[in-house]
C-alpha cells in the first residue's frame, strides 16, 4: 500500500488530486483540510506545528503534497504574518516532519517567483519576485530545501478547474463582470490586457503530480525544483473573450493595456517544463476544452448574476 497524504485538500488543486490519486489501484489518500473540512478530510491547521507533528506520526505517510497556502496576493501584501505562517513556517513544519519518517514531500510553488521580465524561466533561473506572495512562496521553497533532502518544489501558474464559486480561480473569477456587460443595461467590462498569463488546468496538474509520486514509489525520487504550465499565453481580455464564447455571451468587452492591480505583478512569468517533460511527464488539455468541461460542471451556472 502506497499511503498519500494531500495538505489542502478542499482546494482547487487540492480537490483535483484527490480525484486523481483515488483511482490509483493500491493507493490509500489521506487528505486534510482547514476551513472546507467535509466528511472523507482531517482537519488539520497547517500553523500547529503540534497537530502536524502528531498527523505525519499517526498516519505515517510515504508521501506528502502541500497544496495548501494563501495564495491570493491581496491578502499577503496586507498581512504577511499570515503569509509567513501558511507559506513558510508550515511548510518547513511539514517536510520536517515527513524527513523524520522518510516520506517525499512535494510543495506547490508559484511563478510569482520571477518578476515577469525575462521569459521563459527556467527551474533554476534566478527568482526575483515583486511581491509578498511571490517573496513567501519563495522563502517557502527555501523552507522546504532546508528542512529535508527528500523534497520537491513543483512551480505552476495561474491555475483553474472544477469550482466552488466564480472566484475561487482568477479565471473563472471574471464570469460575473462578464455576464454583467451581456445584460440588456450592462456596461462594458475593462478587462487587463497587459499581463501575459497560460492557464492551467487542474486536471492535469494533478495527473504531472501522480506521474511524479509514481516515480517516487518506485523509489526514483525527484527532487529540487521542477515546473509546469500550461502552453497557450493570454491575457485577462483574450481569457474573458474566449470564456464568453464558452458561455454564449454577447459580452462587452475592453481591454486595458497598463498595469492596473495595486499590487505589484509580473508582466510574463512564463514556466519551462523542460525538466519534467525530459523525464516523459506531463499532459495539456487545449484551454478551450478544458474551461467547457469547467463551465459545464459547476452547479450553479443558471444562476449568473446578470
């Protein structure tokens, strides 16, 4: 029995690994949560440095995913203490604790790492981030390095897939402001056009990280920093429009070519995947497919606001 432990499991990523790995004959998955706990989830809050101790004891993993973080770079410009404390000190908590039973930690990182200046990066391009997400999740690889030599760093970007509501990815977040402008007294949505981002689906993020923790039962580690993303690069506009088609808007549409976000972003942090594709790992589901199966699924499409 190969035993997973999944570190923010009720999350967009989180969720789409669990599915992932419950299909894997002789695979036993324990995931945890923190504010979504439901009923095949343990509770556990990543900050307690005790009730994470007393977790990886009890259960014994051999391998651990965080996928568990703040991740919304708002909220850590404005509270970094929260931002240390989930990006930084937990995940060093963690793979410590899962040095002590030998058990492969994989940490998801950020392309907000880079400053966006020079793309495409490399696994080991020089980071240089302009934000405090970007400089917690950087002290969070750093963490997770210093604390155990059976560790990974799995950079993504912006991610998307099955949802809870239209805000929980920065894709699907842009629906409401878009069915919005398609109402009869709708005005035009103003949408960014300056940031260059590929959308990734959840899905196949999940399937790269079941490829890697196969690897890893095989007793093939991979360890350091490795990266995935998908390949289509657009903007928020290019994404609004495509989504818009996807849901049959007439929507109205305005792209803004400056940087408008109070927080500081990079212009074009676009990932290599070089390291994982050479190892044969790796799937992409067209952008357009993709966000059809996401629109389709979620409960409440009937209901946009209008």
């Amino acid at each position: 029995m190969f035993k997973v432990a999944v570190i923010g499991a009720s999350g967009l990523l989180g969720r789409a690994l669990v599915d992932e790995l419950a299909q894997q004959a002789g695979w036993q998955v324990v995931a945890t949560a923190f504010s979504r706990p439901g009923p095949n989830t343990v509770a556990l809050d990543i900050r307690d440095a005790r009730a994470v101790e007393q977790f990886i004891e009890r259960e014994a993993p051999d391998a651990l995913v965080i996928a568990a973080a703040e991740r919304r770079p708002d909220v850590c410009e404005h509270d970094p203490a929260l931002a240390r404390a989930l990006n930084v000190d937990a995940v060093r908590t963690l793979a410590a604790a899962a040095k002590g039973r030998r058990a492969w930690t994989l940490s998801i990182s950020t392309d907000y790492v880079f400053d966006g200046t020079h793309p495409p990066y490399q696994h080991d391009s020089a980071p240089a981030p302009l934000n405090a997400y970007g400089r917690s999740k950087l002290e969070g690889e750093r963490a997770l390095m210093e604390s155990t030599d059976l560790g990974c760093v799995l950079r993504l970007p912006l991610l998307y897939g099955s949802i809870i509501d239209w805000a929980e990815s920065a894709v699907t977040s842009l629906v409401p402001a878009i069915a919005a402008s398609a109402s009869h007294e709708g005005k035009a949505a103003v949408m960014d056009a300056w940031a260059i981002r590929y959308p990734t689906f959840t899905p196949d993020v999940a399937f790269v990280i079941r490829q890697m923790l196969e690897r890893h039962a095989r007793g093939e580690a991979i360890r350091g920093i490795v990266q995935w993303s998908g390949d289509e690069p657009m903007n928020k506009y290019e994404i609004a429009v495509r989504l818009a088609e996807a849901l049959q808007l007439d929507a109205r549409l305005t792209p803004q070519h400056t940087p408008t976000d109070a927080t500081p972003r990079p212009h074009n942090c676009h990932l290599a995947s070089d390291r994982l594709e050479a190892l044969g790992i790796g799937r992409r589901t067209p952008f357009d497919v993709a966000i059809r199966q996401v629109l389709a699924r979620f409960p409440w499409r009937g209901e946009m606001p209008a």
